[in-house]
C-alpha cells in the first residue's frame, strides 16, 4: 500500500449505497476507485465456473490467488473481464452476491485478496468500497465512512435496481436474503462488518445520493485531503 496516497473508506452492509456514492465521490475528486466487492463477486463467479465448492476454504483461497481478471476502461465506463469473458453484469445478478457472500467469510480468500487491494492505493487517492475497507485493508485511512440504511430501504432499493434491469422480484425475498446476508457478515469469524472505531456513522436512509456524496466530500475537504 502506498502510504502517501489518501485514502477515504467507504463500508456497510449491501443496499446501503456504497457503490454509488463511492464511484460519483471518485469521479468529483479525481481520484481511483475500488469495488471490493467486485473482487470477491469475481471469486465466487470463477470457483463456480471451475467447480470447487464454495464453503472450501482453501480451494477457493486458490481461486482468489490466481484471479484472471481485467478493469477495462472504455467510453461505456469499467468493463470488466474474467478469463476472457466479459463479466461486468454478470457479476451483479443476486445469486452471485449471495456467494460472494459466502466466500468472504474465509479468510484465507481475505487474505488471497489483501495485497491486491491496496495495490490500488495510489496518487492522487483512493476511495474504497467495501465491508472491511476502514478495519483491515485500509485501517490507517484518514477518513472512514460507514454507512447503513434501514432493511426495509435498502431492499425498497435493491428491487428498483433489479425493476430497471426488467427482473421480475418479490419484496419479501429480496429482504429476506438482505437481512441473512447482513447476518452473516456481522457474524463472520474473519473481518466482520463492522463500523471502524475512528469511523463516521452514516445513516442514509433518508438521504439521497446527491446529499450522501456532498457529505463526505465536505469532511475530506476538512481534513485537506483535496
């Protein structure tokens, strides 16, 4: 990690609005921008692809290590490519959540995933999406964003999402597999989500994106990190 690179953290549970905020932060600041996430989205999609069972600890750390994946920039934003195949939406459908999910949990696929995170802490800056950013990854960060939204707002956003990309969904299982997967993450063994002790508590739920993203700009500019 390079330590002379800013970085701002931004974790929570899923349906929070991590990814939004954290993308249109970057794009305002000028700064590269990191979807965890994706990481270990890309994780469980590849174990899944060669076979190896999710809940093998090992196997899938193997996955992890030897990821064959690219971030293509072109005029459509990130695309991104696993093994040759483009997997930017693919990634993202529900079920491939829920086994990242899954995978997170293990944490020598934590481990596998470490170094190549920080590696994308350089100049001018970092922000950092995901569910350990200011805990683990970037524990030295100089400022760390937690940020959460009530159960029943974040599956009201999940459902819009999945509405727009022509899905048909129940309310109910969305929340469902929100609330478990919240769950699991909180209760994990390995890197739990959990606010970091020099974090701000950010509840969303009544926020809209635009206020989200002027709020955290405003605390970097606080602290001179633009």
């Amino acid at each position: 990690m390079n330590t002379e690179a800013p970085v701002i953290t931004l974790d929570g549970p899923g349906g929070a609005g991590k990814g939004t905020v954290s993308m249109l932060l970057a794009g305002r600041l000028g700064w590269h921008f990191l979807d965890s996430g994706a990481l270990y989205r890309l994780t469980a999609l590849a174990a899944a692809n060669h076979g190896v069972e999710l809940s093998r600890d090992s196997a899938v750390a193997v996955i992890a290590e030897h990821l064959d994946v690219r971030f293509d920039q072109n005029a459509n934003g990130t695309q991104i490519v696993l093994e040759n195949e483009r997997v930017t939406e693919t990634i993202r459908e529900e079920q491939v959540g829920i086994n990242a999910s899954i995978v997170a949990a293990h944490h020598r696929v934590r481990d596998a995933l470490l170094k190549r995170q920080r590696a994308f802490a350089v100049r001018p800056g970092l922000v950092a999406d995901g569910r350990d950013m200011g805990t683990v990854v970037f524990d030295q960060a100089p400022l760390k964003i937690f940020m959460t939204a009530t159960a029943d707002e974040r599956a009201q956003r999940r459902v819009r999402q999945l509405q727009v990309k022509g899905a048909v969904v129940e309310f109910d299982r969305v929340l469902a597999d929100i609330v478990e997967r919240d769950e699991r993450d909180q209760n994990r063994a390995t890197a739990p989500l959990r606010p970091a002790d020099d974090a701000i508590f950010l509840d969303t739920t009544t926020m809209s994106i635009v206020e989200v993203v002027d709020y955290i700009e405003n605390e970097a500019r606080v602290r001179n990190l633009v």
